[in-house]
C-alpha cells in the first residue's frame, strides 16, 4: 500500500488550535484558520459558474457549471428565502464561527455574492 493510500490519522484540533502549531508557517494562525480547524466554519459555494477552464480545477463534475449553492455539501434550495433558512440551519448544525466563500467564481454571480456576504449568518 502506498503512503497515499494509507487511511488518515485523526488529528486532534483542539490540542492544535491551543498550541497554534498546525501550522508550519506562521505560529498565529488567523481567527478563519481556527475556525476550519475546529469544524466550525461553513464552506459557502456560492456558483459553480466560472469563465476559466484551469487544468487543476478542483471543483467536481456535477457541481461546475451549474448556479447551484452549497452550504458545506447541503445542496440549498433554489428559493432565495428557504436557502437562507437551510443555510442558518446548517451553521446552527455545525455550531458556525464563520464562512468562507467559494466556488466557480463567486465574482460570476456578484449579486448572490454580496448577498451572502452581508448576511448575518451567525444570528
Ligand atoms: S473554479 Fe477556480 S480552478 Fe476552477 S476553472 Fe474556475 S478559476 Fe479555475
């Protein structure tokens, strides 16, 4: 088997977040850091929409291309108001400090963007 197929070991983040020592680079990880170290932070995927085609592009098959939102991998409802109530349950779920914002571009889909933006998501 090779090292890359060996099952990860379960890292102990609440003993990382203390020392700041998961990571290499700088021993004051930023509050966002922490917060996705924890669990606690929402993975917003604003668009799947993206005029760039990179050859590394990390976004899956079914989600590029289509104007989908996904608060972590909750697909969110088409419906303006009802995904905000999904998304706000989704971060009631995870116990939410944060968000972070990606896609596709979310520059692709600027009005949803600043609208996720300027939400209180964490009421
Ligand atoms: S989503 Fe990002 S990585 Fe993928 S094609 Fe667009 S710019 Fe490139």
């Amino acid at each position: 088997m090779t090292k890359a197929l060996q099952p990860k070991t379960r890292v102990n983040t609440e003993n990382m977040v203390d020392t700041g020592k998961y990571s290499f680079c700088m021993g004051c990880p930023a509050e966002g850091c922490k917060s996705c170290v924890e669990g606690a932070k929402v993975v917003l995927f604003v668009t799947g929409l993206c005029p760039r085609r990179c050859f590394y592009c990390p976004v899956s098959e079914h989600k590029f291309g289509t104007d989908d939102v996904y608060a972590d991998e909750w697909k969110l409802s088409k419906d303006p108001a009802q995904a905000d109530q999904e998304l706000l349950e989704e971060c009631r779920l995870i116990e939410a400090k944060g968000a972070g914002i990606t896609g596709g571009d979310p520059l692709a889909t600027l009005a949803k963007t600043t609208h996720y933006i300027q939400y209180e998501i964490l009421r």
